[in-house]
C-alpha cells in the first residue's frame, strides 16, 4: 500500500511539473541564486530574441536548449560541468561571443555573426538591383544622348595632315588597363547577375564553366590591370594636372553640346582628367580590395581606414573581427566597381560611337589634325611651335572662333 501511494504522489508531483513547464511559468520561479537570467547578462536583447532564427520544435535539428524554450534557467549541476552553462551562454554566443580553440584557426572560435546576415542581405538585395539600375541608367541616358546630340563631328572637316598623339608604349598601357578592366568587369558582373540573366539561358553546365573560368580571370587579370594603372600613373600623370584652361572647358560643357563651340585644352581636357584619375584612385582602391578578397584574412584595410577616420571626429569601429573585415571589403569592392563600370561605359561612348576621330588615338596613334585643333588647340599649339590660345571665355552655346583650322 505504502508502495503504491508513494508511486501515486510521485506521478503526482511529476504532473505537476510537467503542467507548469507547459504553462510557461516565469523564469526566476526556477532561478537559483547562483544562476544569472539571460535577460541581465545580455542587457537589453531578450534571450527570446537573442535565438529569434533557431527553430524551436522538439526534434529539429538545431534545438534550443530547454531553459531557452521554456524560458527555465538550465539546470546542470554545477559540481558535474564546471563551465557556465546557464542560459546566458547561448545569448552571448547568437550575439556574436568569442570563445577560445585549441586548433591554430582562432577565428573558428566565433560561431555566430549576426553582421553576416545583414551582409548578405546587402549582398542579394540592394547591391544586385542598385547595381543594375546605375548601370542600365548609364546606358540608355548615352542611347537618349547619342539620339538627341548625334555623333560630334569634326566641325572643320577631315583634315589631310595627321598629329602623332599616343606612341607605342602610351597604346600598350591603355590597352593593357582596358582590356583586364572589361574582362575584369564582365567576370565580376557574372557572379552578381549570372545566376539570375546567364544560368536559365545557357543551363547549369556552361554556366559553371564560364563561370569558374570566369573566377580564375578575374583573379589573374587583375594584376595586368594594377600594372596598366602604374604604367598609366607614370607616362600621363604630369599631363593631367590642373591649367588655366580647366575653367573654360567645364563652361563650355566640353563642347558637347554644340559642334561649333571648342573650348581648348592641352594634351588632355578637363573631362580626361576626371576619367584618369577616377581611374587611377577608383583603380588602386579596387585593386586593394581585390587582392584583400583574393586573400582571405590576410588583410584589415577597414580597422586602420576607420581608426584614420576617427582623427576627424567620427566614431567608427575600429575592433573589427576578421570575418566582419570581408564582409566590408567584398562591399567596397563591389560598390566601387559600379561606379567605375558606370564612368568607363561613358568613357567607351565618347572615345568609340560618340566622337568621330576619337579612336584613331588609341588605334595607330595619329589623330586628324582638325580634330586635334577642336579638341586640344593648347596642345597641337605646343606641339607646332605655335602661339598658344587663350582660355575659352564663352558658353556652352555660344563658340569663340580662336581655333585655326588649316
Ligand atoms: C574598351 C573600350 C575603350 C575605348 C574604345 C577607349 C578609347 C579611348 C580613347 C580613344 C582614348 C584617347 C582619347 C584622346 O585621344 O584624348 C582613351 C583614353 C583613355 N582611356 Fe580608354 N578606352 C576604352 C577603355 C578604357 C578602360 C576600360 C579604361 C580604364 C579602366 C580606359 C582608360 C583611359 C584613360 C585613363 C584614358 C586617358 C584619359 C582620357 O582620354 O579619358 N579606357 N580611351
């Protein structure tokens, strides 16, 4: 009889347990003193939302531990397992704590970062559609401009005389810088829009080829690419620093928008001189980026940016994990290559489709003269042993006659 009351209020007290877990009883009702709430240790982030992503039901694969389920304190016996296994373990970690490995890759000791999701969702979402609208915006502005404005002509006319403009060397460099760059652009372009435009119209297997082809591309020519952009830094530096003649060519809108207005310039005008040093800058920060993604970890361009930047009163992090240092980098990298793409797309226009005689330049090397004394009156003029002009002193519209044509 005695055995069998007993077994009763056992079953008994088990019920009633079992009842009050399933009710949800607050926590501090099994708290012990020695036992820190989650809530406390993590200040203002709720352990219900310090595991909002882990699944919660029984026999799925990434379970919470019971306290955080039920919101109950584990109840591991302290003399057992001497480590802190309260329920502040898992909130610190989903919060991105640092535990310590004994195997030589320390960063293994961060299991969650929760800045990798908000990095990918920056990756999928406003990075792809963004992207693709400066670059399509680029592109059918030039189309409306090539529609309204026309091919820019040589207003004079060919001319029968040729001007040497670019030698071997000059050729080779621009060449060099461009032909990495579009191959760099069209590679990087893949791995953000492939899978969405290439991979539904060439199928699975060709776009894995392309694709891995694609990345061993990317690597390998962005060093001729660096190279280009030394080489460019050496030979057409000096010629694209600021002149008197700047001014008038940036309120002459660079004779875009008229065949009869020709604001001069020296070897190179002021619009050049945006695109080069884009170049060169953009370039370098690209290349930087590029070779930092091309070795995982290997460097932190971000901790010592932002700890400059702080000199001027900002308060960036300057305590940045290693993963955290990727992710900006992939970012940057990414967000400057846009931008460059969307600058060398113009570029691409004037000196192709959008200027008669442009190309000759980077072609043989000789332009026509007449094209020469419209674009780079300054230049020939120096090149000729001439009088140099006067900086242009009209507007957009309205052309001053001191270019000399033959
Ligand atoms: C692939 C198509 C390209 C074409 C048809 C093209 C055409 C040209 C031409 C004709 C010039 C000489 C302009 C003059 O005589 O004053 C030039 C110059 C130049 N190109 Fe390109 N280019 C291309 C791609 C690129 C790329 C991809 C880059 C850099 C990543 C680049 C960077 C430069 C720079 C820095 C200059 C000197 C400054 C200037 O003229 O704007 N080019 N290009």
């Amino acid at each position: 009889m005695n055995t069998i009351s007993m077994l009763l209020k056992s079953m008994l007290f088990m019920g009633i347990i079992a009842g009050l877990l399933v009710l949800d009883l607050p926590t501090n009702l099994f708290q012990t003193s020695n036992q820190v709430s989650a809530q406390d240790s993590l200040g203002s982030s709720s352990p219900a939302n310090s595991t909002a992503m882990a699944p919660s039901k029984p026999g799925s694969s990434v379970r919470p531990p019971a306290s955080q389920k039920w919101g109950v304190n584990a109840t591991v016996p302290s003399n057992i397992i001497p480590q802190d296994s309260s329920t502040t373990v898992w909130g610190k970690i989903r919060l991105g704590a640092r535990g310590s490995v004994s195997i030589p890759n320390k960063d293994a000791g961060l299991l969650v970062q929760s800045g990798g999701e908000t990095w990918r969702q920056y990756r999928m979402g406003p990075l792809v559609s963004y992207s693709g609208w400066i670059i399509l915006a680029v592109i059918v502005l030039l189309t409306v401009f090539y529609f309204v404005r026309g091919r820019m002509k040589i207003s004079a006319g060919p001319s029968k005389n040729k001007v040497e403009r670019f030698k071997l060397l000059d050729r080779i460099t621009h060449w060099m810088t461009a032909i990495p760059f579009c191959v760099l652009a069209l590679t990087g372009l893949n791995l953000i829009y492939g899978r969405d435009l290439l991979l539904p119209i060439i199928g699975p297997e060709a776009f894995t080829a392309v694709t891995v082809a694609g990345k061993y591309m990317h690597n390998f020519m962005g060093f001729a690419f660096i190279i280009g952009i030394v080489l460019m830094i050496i030979l057409w530096a000096r010629h694209n620093l600021l002149d008197k003649y700047d001014l008038g060519w940036i309120k002459a809108a660079g004779g875009m928008l008229s065949d009869k207005v020709h604001p001069p310039a020296k070897k190179f005008n002021f619009g050049q001189k945006i695109i080069f040093w884009l170049v060169v800058l953009v370039g370098a920060s690209l290349s930087y980026s590029g070779i930092s993604l091309m070795f995982p970890f290997e460097f932190s361009p971000f901790q010592g940016t932002f700890a400059f930047i702080n000199n001027f009163g900002s308060n960036l992090p300057t305590n940045l994990e290693p993963i955290h240092e990727m992710q900006l980098t992939q970012s940057w990298h990414a967000i400057l290559s846009v931008a460059m793409i969307a600058v060398i797309i113009a570029h691409i226009y004037i000196g192709s489709v959008g200027m008669e005689g442009a190309i000759d330049a980077m072609w043989d090397g000789e332009v026509d003269e007449n094209w020469a004394r419209e674009h780079h009156a300054a230049w020939v003029a120096e090149l000729k042993g001439e009088p140099e002009p006067k900086p242009y002193k009209g507007t957009f519209k309205s052309p001053e006659s001191h270019v000399a044509h033959e």
